[in-house]
C-alpha cells in the first residue's frame, strides 16, 4: 500500500468514524469503549480485547444537547452529547470518562441520567499531577477501571495482554512521533490536514491496523534525503485542545505557511512519552499520564506548560503560533494570557483563534489567518 | 509608478489610485450584492477621474471582505494589513489603529515603521459595528449622519445594558416608549460601542498615538465615547473612510 492509500484509509476513519468503528465492531466482534480525552488508558481497553473510540463531536446542528448544556458551554460536549442523544452512538458497549476538565465530569453525570444503554464508567484522574500523592492515587485510579471494565465486558485482563497492549500504543505514539518529526523537516511531505486526520485516525482505527498504516507511512514519506536548505515557509505551531477542523492547515498553507509541531490533544499530547518499562504495566502507565506533555485541566507546576511551549518553539524553530481553541472551553482560555505574554517575552508572535466543533472554518477566521501569515511575511518582498 | 487600491466591505467598496504617494482618484460606493461588479465600478470610475486606461496603471491590491472577487487584482491581502498601511502612512505617529467598519471593528498595533506586531477582531456577533449603528439609527428614525452630532447634546446619556443588536434595539424601543430623549439614547448607544471596543483593544493593549479608520468613524460621537473611554485623543485621518484602500495601494506600490 502506498503513502496516498494509507492517507485515504486515515482520511475516510476521520471523515465517519462511527461508520468506521460499527463495520470494525461486525468484523471483530469486540466491544466498543467510547472515550472523551487523551488522558484515558486505551492499554486497559486493548488488554481487555475491546476498541477504544475516542469521541470528537460529529454533529454540527446541536438540536437535543442544548436542552442539557447551555449553549455557551464547550461546543466539543455539546456536540458529542448530541451524538449520544440523536443514538448515533448506540454501538458503544462502554462510555468512559475521564475527569480532565470540570466540563467532562459535568457531562459525566448528564450522560449517565440521559443514556441508559452503555455501562457508563468514570476515572477520577488527579488533578495535580506532580503533588506526593498522584501516583499512587492515580495508579489506584487505573486498577479501579481495570477492575470495573473486566466486570463490564466479562473477562479478565491479564499481565501479559496488558504489556502488549503498551507495546502496541507505543508503536503508534513512536511512528506519529516519525511523522511529525519528517513534518518539522519538510512539510511538503504530507499536508497539515491530513497529518491531523492521520492523528485523530489512530483514536478510530483498529489499534494493530493503525500501528501498522503508520510504521509503513513513515518509512516511505521518511525514505527520501530531505532537502539541504530549509523550505520557504513560516513555521508554525498549533496550541490548544482538539483540532477538528483540518481546513485550518489548508488556509495557513495557502499564505505560504505550515504547522510544523503542535501543542494539541489530537497530536502531540496524544503521543508524548511513551510508557516506560517496569514491573508493574499499570503503574508505568500512571507513570506516562503524570509525565507527559500537561493538558490545562490538570496542574503540574504553575510554568510548565508555557516552558515547554517555549521549548518547543526553540526546538522546532517556529516562527509564530496559533492558538486554536474550541468553543468555550474555559481551561484553555484561562491558560491563554499567560502563554500569550510568554511567547511575546520570547519575541514570537501569536494569533488567538476560537472555533466551533462541528462548525466550518469561516470567512472572519480565515481573515485572522491570512493576516497573521501576512504579517509573519511582512519582511520579506511582495511576490 | 500609478498604483491601485481596491477596498470591497461589507457595506461600501472604495478604491483609490495613488501616483507615487499623491491620491489622483478616490471613490467610494455601496457593495450591493456582487462584489466582483462594485469592484469593477470603482476601478471604472477611479480611472475616469485620472484620466487613465487600465493598462496604464502599474499594480492592483485588493482588499476587504470581497477581495477574493477582484478579478483584476494582481494581489489579495487582509484588511488588517491594509488599513494598518493606510493609518501609517496618514498618521505616522499612530502606533494603536481602531478600525470599525460595516460589519467588523479591529483594533491594531503597529511598529514605528508601520509593521503590524498584533491584532484582534471582534467575534461573529456585530454589536459595536456601523452595523449596529444602522440598525439602532432606524429605531430612533434618523438617518446616520446626524446621529453623532445630535449625541453631543446629550448631558445624561441613557444606559444601554445590552451588546446584542437586536435585544439593543428592543432597549432602545423600550426607552423611547419612557420618553427618554433621543440624544441621551445616542449618547447611551455609542457609550455602549466604546466600551465594547475599548475592551477589545485591552486585549492587544493601547498603545497611543490613537488612529481610528473605517466608516464609523464618520461618527463625531463614537469618536468622543471613544476618547472617554481610552483617557486618550483619537486622531481621524483625512479620508478615514478611504484607509483601507490607500494600503492597499501602498503596498502595491511595495509589491512593484
């Protein structure tokens, strides 16, 4: 299969994923466990032989939702909601949440008054993650679900199937890692959209089919001598939660740009540190949520995730970012000022925008795009 | 060098022909609904009041929200950039520009060369744009250009509490129902804009000398409101309206 083929696969599992993961559900016969968050053990769900589905939002008229969240509540809650309301997501066998952010344990609980067909199963992640107490706390968090989802799906999780779950995941987090370092070398190998959709494809995709897409997608996009000189285009890096609207990277591409690393929840805070050796595979799995790259709903040191936005504008060389947040979500909003003013001691120039999950880009946020671009260029002659 | 500057807005197209840094033609004209053809209009009309074929000018630049339909251009850039070069270039001093146009209002701040360093617009919503002076001006049954003269009689300007247009017009109608006077209505109502923006504007932080383009600034009592608010004097350049445009043909200038 070639590098377009795979794309395609990864492109068609973005554009349906629920028609993508009912057929893989007919074919394997597994259990289905719906997920809302990258802090979310998808080894445990592996391990048990179940699909992990993480959730994006498909529905873009928010018609049933609006009677349980305000419409000023986070447009990625509203939007999935409504899937589970419209019985778009009656093939879910489990719906997990994970409490990332207070909007995700609110809809916790919406979810399990309004839904009654799925085991509906919560995980009380800390919320600071470097305090004394996290890793024991969260590790006993882990072995809860692991517990609660044997009983769930009848079955038993054993050490072994729980190791070559890791395995499995840190073969995907290693290949997307390889991709997106063949990206920040020359991002004409393969668009800012559809690296994006390869990301959120790995959440929907068959995890082995998945590893596998990626491990030969890499090798071929990686197997051509990069260029000497750089490419004429103005680095970018995208920061926020889940980008789903890829037609963001065609616009910025359009002006002669190109996202070249990211700080998002379906990218790099999806791959981020693999989980480390140890004796005991839940506790190394704690380990990785504890040292990851840090979302905003958790806390672990009150300037870590503006050094390591820094760190990762000096490493990838990135000459502006763009602060893509969805709609009202409150984490990031509240991080934004700090990271602003960070990048602005720094020197490097950023652009706030906010979307709407299931909406389309529009002509306003493309204006913003277009005259950041143009002022990243405004050095250079007019072409 | 003869350069062009094509501005297509929500509300009214302009456009400009500068010969080096001197303006030989200016028009301006309502969009309607095809902007390619108000485009077409302008350039027609700027021609004939230079005097000139098309040929003979040297580089086009559109911008504005119909830029893309400017056929003739040979480049499309945003308005942010073309009003920051319009505002420089007539107020050289301006480091922080309020442009409140039909539909949008964008605060920019700019280097002593002009370069714009950061930016921001208002969000879907048109409350505090010259559209929602628009609609507030046929609540009170008076036209646009005596509204901001009429608010300078006002000595208690009347509140407006709401920033969506059209809950703002039903206040509006509420408070000429209670017999408020109509130039402590208007006072309220560009009170209400200059809040709406100033608090845009702390966004990207003030920084004066303070330029205000775009059409609203047309309007002699948002621009008071304005100063109020900021504790500053806001400069209006000679042919605010035209700004937009002017960048555009600066930059294509630039561009040659």
């Amino acid at each position: 299969m070639n590098s377009t083929e795979i794309i395609e696969k990864f492109r068609t599992a973005a554009r349906d994923p629920f028609h993508c993961v009912r057929s893989l559900k007919k074919e394997k016969h597994c259990p289905v466990v719906g997920y809302t968050c990258t802090y979310f053990p998808e080894e445990i769900v592996l391990a048990a032989e179940a699909h992990p589905l993480r959730l994006f939002g498909e529905s873009g008229m928010v018609l049933k939702a609006d009677a349980h969240i305000q419409a000023y509540g986070c447009s990625l809650a509203r939007s999935v909601f409504e899937d589970a309301l419209s019985g778009q997501l009656d093939f879910l066998d489990v719906m997990a949440f994970p409490h990332s952010c207070d909007t995700m344990q609110r809809l916790s609980d919406i979810w399990r008054l309004n839904i009654k067909n799925t085991v509906h199963l919560d995980l009380l992640f800390p919320v600071h993650l470097k305090s004394e107490a996290a890793g024991d706390y969260l590790k006993a968090v882990l072995e809860r679900f692991k517990k609660e989802l044997e009983q769930a799906l009848q079955t038993e999780i054993s050490g072994s199937a729980l190791s070559g779950a890791i395995s499995l995941t840190n073969r995907i987090r290693s290949a997307l890692h390889s991709l997106y370092r063949i990206r920040a070398a020359a991002p004409e190998r393969i668009s800012g959209s559809d690296l994006n959709r390869v990301v959120r494809g790995c959440m929907i995709l068959d995890r082995s089919t998945a590893a596998d897409l990626l491990e030969t997608l890499a090798d071929e996009l990686g197997s051509v001598n990069f260029p000497a000189g750089k490419q004429p285009v103005k680095r970018l890096l995208l920061s926020g939660g889940a980008c789903l609207h890829p037609d963001i990277h065609d616009i910025i591409e359009q002006q002669g740009g190109a996202v070249v690393w990211d700080d998002l929840c379906t990218g790099n805070r999806y791959f981020d540190t693999p989980v480390p050796d140890g004796p005991s595979p839940v506790s190394a799995i704690a380990e990785r949520f504890l040292d990851r790259a840090v979302c905003p709903a958790k806390h672990s040191g009150i300037d870590r995730r503006g050094k390591e936005l820094s760190e990762l504008v000096s490493k990838y060389e990135i000459n502006g970012v763009i602060f893509l947040l969805l709609k009202f979500c409150d984490p990031h909003g509240f991080d934004y000022p700090d990271l602003k003013a960070t990048l602005e001691e720094a020197g490097v120039p950023s652009l706030f925008l906010e979307v709407e999950s299931g909406k389309p880009v529009d002509g306003p946020t493309r204006t913003r795009v277009e005259t950041f671009l143009q002022i990243l260029n405004q050095q250079e002659p007019m072409t | 060098m003869i350069c062009c500057g094509i501005d297509i807005g929500s509300v009214t197209a302009k456009g400009v022909l500068l010969e080096e840094s001197k303006q030989i033609a200016g028009a301006i004209r309502f969009t309607g609904y095809n902007a390619g053809n108000a485009a077409e209009t302008i350039l027609q009309s700027l021609l004939e009041q230079a005097g000139l074929k098309q040929e003979q000018v040297d580089a086009i630049v559109a911008t504005g929200y119909g830029r893309n339909s400017v056929n003739f251009a040979d480049k499309a850039l945003s308005e942010i950039i073309c009003h920051a070069a319009g505002a420089h270039f007539a107020v050289p001093a301006a480091r922080t520009v309020i442009d409140i146009g039909g539909q949008d209002s964008k605060i920019i701040r700019l280097k002593e060369n002009g370069q714009v360093t950061d930016f921001v617009m208002n969000d879907k919503c048109a409350a505090g744009t010259g559209r929602f002076l628009e609609v507030m001006a046929r609540a009170l049954g008076t036209d646009l250009d005596g509204f901001g003269q009429l608010s300078l009689k006002s000595r208690t300007p009347a509140a407006i509490s709401s920033t969506c247009t059209v809950f703002a017009e039903s206040e509006v109608i509420s408070l000429v129902a209670k017999g408020e006077k109509r130039e402590n209505i208007i006072a309220g109502i560009h009170a209400s804009i200059a809040a709406r923006t100033v608090a845009l504007a702390n966004r990207v932080g003030v920084v004066p000398a303070v330029a205000m383009t775009g059409g609203v600034s047309r309007n002699i009592g948002v621009v008071r409101a304005l100063e109020k608010h900021l504790n500053l004097p806001v400069i209006i350049p000679e042919n605010a309206q035209l700004t937009g445009a002017v960048g555009a043909a600066l930059l294509a200038q630039k561009g040659k």
